[in-house]
C-alpha cells in the first residue's frame, strides 16, 4: 500500500503541476535549438585546468559538438549563436549529499518533489545523488518522470532507504533485524531501481558487511553516515563512501563500544580536541586512502549550527514557507543561546581535515545535506558548499573539479558527465562573471543547460518561492 500512494500522489503532482499556470516544462526552457552556440564565453572545464577566455562550445543533440577558441570551431549553418561575453561556462554540479526531502519537525521528514528538483537544476546542479531516502518510491517515480520530461529536475541517482537498525530515530525508516534482513533489503531495493546505498547511525557490523557485499555483487556503492561504527572499522568493511567527515566520525569517543553508538555531540566534542595532523586522524586518513574510500564534503548544514556563521542570506528565505522560515529562525536562536555546543570548534576542524585528507591523496565529494536546522535548502546550499571549499583553503578551481568531476567519476559517469570536452553530455551552467578568481560568483547563475535544452535560472527560482517546507 505504501508504494501504491507514494506512486498515486507523484503521478496526481505531476498532473496538477502542469496544469497549473506557469508549471508547464517548456515554459522555463529559454533555449531548445538543434544546433546552439556559446560563443566568447569564459570557459571552467572542471579538470582542475586554469580557466580559459574567449571559448565557443557548440551543442548539438544534447552533446558538447565541439569547444575551442573562438574562430577556431567552426559554427554549423543556421545555428543558434549565444553571445556569452562576460559570463563563465563550467559543468552542471554533481551533488553527491543532496535529499529530496526537508526537515518537517517532530523528527518527521517531508519530501520536496516540487521545489527541490527545480531549485537544484535553477542553481547549477544537472546530477544529484540522494544519499538516503525517506520515501524511495517517490523519488524513483520522481526520476522516471524528470527523465521523461514530465517534471523539471536533475539526473538522479536515487539511493534506497536508509540502511539503519534498532532505534531509528524517525519512524520513515526500517529498521534492520539482522545481516540476512539487510541482504534482502538490499536485493529488493536494487530491483526496484535503486542505484546506491546509504548507510545510518545504529546499525552493527554484521549488517553493514551483508549490505556492502550485497550491492557489490551487483556493481553499486555504499556510502554511511555512521555513529556505531567507526571510519576505519567501516573502511576495513568494504565502504565506499563516508559522508560529513570527521563530524560524525565517533571512534576517537574514549570508550566507544563495537557496534553502540555513543552520544554523537559527545563524540564530535572528543574528536574537535585533536589535531588533524597528530596520530589519530591521521591514521584515519591513511586507512580510508588505502581502502580507497571517498569522503563527502556536507559544511553547509554544519555552518548553521554555528552563531558566529551568517544566517542564510534574504533569497534563501525566500524560498522557504512562513512556517518554515519562522521555524528556521527559532532554531537558530536557540543554537545562539547554547553554550556547551560543540561546533564552534568542530567546525573549522572539519575544514582543516578535508584539506588534510585531499593533500593525502583522497577523494573528496561535495553535497549540501538539507536537514539540521532548515536553512540549508537545495540549489542555494550547493553554492554555499563551493564557496566553504574555498574558505577550507581549496582554490575555486579544485573547488568545482570537486563538486564536478570528482562526483562524476565515483558515480561512473565521468564519460558522460562531470566536464566541459567534446561529445560529453551538454549540461552547462552559465554564470555572469568569473568563479575561477572569485568563488562567489558561482550565485550568479543565468542559464543551466541539462542535456543541451536551457533552463531559465530565474523563472524556476520564481516559480518556487515560498514553497520549501510546503511540496
């Protein structure tokens, strides 16, 4: 039954979203052309290369046709020429911590199939990775809709439900029984299109074993935001993927117990005193590298729990319903009324750790994470997170490689995706000014090409207004 109302509710949006005035797909695509040419664009191809000035890319059945510089490429008869003097051309972002769902209060999660997707794609984001899922059924029918140009949204990679044991905090997820219950809920969800795996907090070793060989065996990855198994312990489990870094890592907590889940503010406070190059983090580091296990960047919904950060900016808020906002608000004031809070230090440590494990040799993601508090909401939250990399100490330029070929090549997508090179899929994002000097700029965002069909950045940010927190 709870597959049959998921699917009937996304199938009646769908329905009641384009015929509602304005919600039509075709009315936010500024540019559907046969044959479009970007011509004097400033060009960030996500390598890690320097920027280069004065480029042309022309897109042609969806694909990037051909990129050089201008006067160099030659330009199909009859094409759609787009002069983009002034802006910079970098590839769509490739979130790899980016929810379908928001934080609805009472330990409650609600999906987001109406805002979310088209706040990710307005902003630069062409491919996410949900990296866990409160309602899988609606965000596999989600992607099958968003693939059949029903719905605006990005190229998803729809993970399966959370992979969690007893004591769940929110009633949404299943609680695992056993190493055979996880292999049969990894089975199951792989033959209903899941396309990875996450990982929570309560979960033991067993069971975590029986779901990272289980999705092997069928080529897909496994990613955790663990509590009751340390990074290393998972690292020697097989894992692919850790997300949020050191701020959840709890096997520096003096007294961890296998396979328990201490207090995670207990734990972050025992791991925010260390230093990132003294032994312990650093032979953490050491074993995730040689296990070859990536680690994903989430600073933005940590950013939030510090008083001294910026709230989220007026266009932010915007996005958000009353309630939401009122909400978000409180939460903050309460965050700035703490006093034993753990992260005006785990903060910065986590950056610092980032930076360390990148300089080791590891391979770091990027995802925004639009839980904690409610400010951190998709699109905006992506941006906040390139703009933290660079605070961390990356330059813009390994910032995007980041956010944009890293993710596609953990994902397996790198032929496809995740740069700006000939016969790649043309998803762009055009922004007004130059990121690869000023990082900021990344908000500037104008015109988002998914496959070669461009969206209007502002209509779809427009349409959503006041909806975060509502659909």
């Amino acid at each position: 039954m709870r597959r049959i109302s998921a699917v009937i509710l996304l199938l009646f949006s769908s329905s009641a979203f384009a015929q509602q005035s304005g919600q039509n797909p075709k009315e936010f695509m500024r540019v559907q052309s046969p044959v479009t040419v970007l011509e004097h664009v400033r060009v960030i191809d996500g390598t890690g290369a320097p920027a280069k000035t004065g480029q042309t890319i022309v897109i042609s059945n969806g694909k990037i046709a051909a990129i050089g510089n201008d006067g160099s490429v030659t330009v199909p008869s009859g094409a759609n020429r787009l002069d983009f003097s002034g802006y910079t051309a970098l590839p769509g972002l490739v979130g790899m911590h980016d929810h379908l769902f928001y934080p609805a209060g009472g330990g409650l999660y609600q999906d987001m199939p109406f805002s979310f997707p088209r706040l990710y794609l307005a902003l630069g984001v062409t491919t996410i990775r949900t990296t866990g899922s409160v309602e899988p059924y609606l965000d596999l029918e989600l992607k099958k809709a968003i693939d059949a140009g029903k719905l605006i949204g990005p190229k998803m990679n729809a993970t399966g439900p959370y992979l969690e044991g007893e004591g769940a905090f929110t009633p949404q997820m299943h609680e695992l029984t056993g190493p055979d219950d996880a292999r049969r809920t990894v089975e199951y969800w792989i033959s209903e299109g899941a396309g990875s795996f996450k990982a929570y907090n309560v979960l033991t070793r067993a069971e975590l074993k029986a779901a990272i060989d289980t999705a092997h065996q069928h080529n897909i990855k496994v990613t955790g935001h663990l509590c009751s198994i340390g990074f290393r312990e998972a690292a020697e489990l097989g894992i692919d993927d850790l997300e949020h870094g050191l701020t959840v890592d709890t096997e520096f907590f003096l007294g961890k117990q296998p396979d328990v889940c201490p207090n995670p503010n207990a734990a972050a406070t025992a791991a925010s005193k260390l230093d990132v190059n003294g032994p312990e983090i650093q032979q953490t580091i050491k074993t995730l590298i040689e296990h070859h296990v990536a680690v994903t960047s989430t600073l933005p919904v940590f950013e939030q729990f510090v008083p001294s950060r910026p709230d989220e900016p007026p266009k932010v808020l915007d996005a958000l319903s009353p309630d939401a906002v009122k909400a978000y608000q409180q939460n903050r004031k309460r965050i700035a009324e703490r006093k034993d809070s753990p992260w005006p230090a785990m903060f910065p440590k986590e950056m610092q750790f980032e930076r360390a494990f990148v300089k080791a040799g590891g391979t770091l993601l990027a995802g925004l994470d639009p839980t904690g508090i409610g400010g951190t909401i998709a699109g905006y939250g992506d941006q906040r997170e390139l703009e933290l990399l660079v605070e961390a100490g990356f330059t813009p330029l390994e910032a995007i490689k980041i956010y944009t070929l890293n993710g596609a090549q953990f994902l397996g997508l790198a032929d496809h995706i995740g740069s700006l090179e000939k016969d790649k899929q043309a998803d762009i994002v055009l922004v007004k000014g130059d990121p690869s000097t000023k990082i900021s700029d990344i908000e500037n965002v104008e015109l988002v090409f998914k496959d070669g069909v461009g969206y209007d950045s502002q209509k779809l940010v427009d349409s959503v207004k006041g909806q975060v927190g509502i659909r």
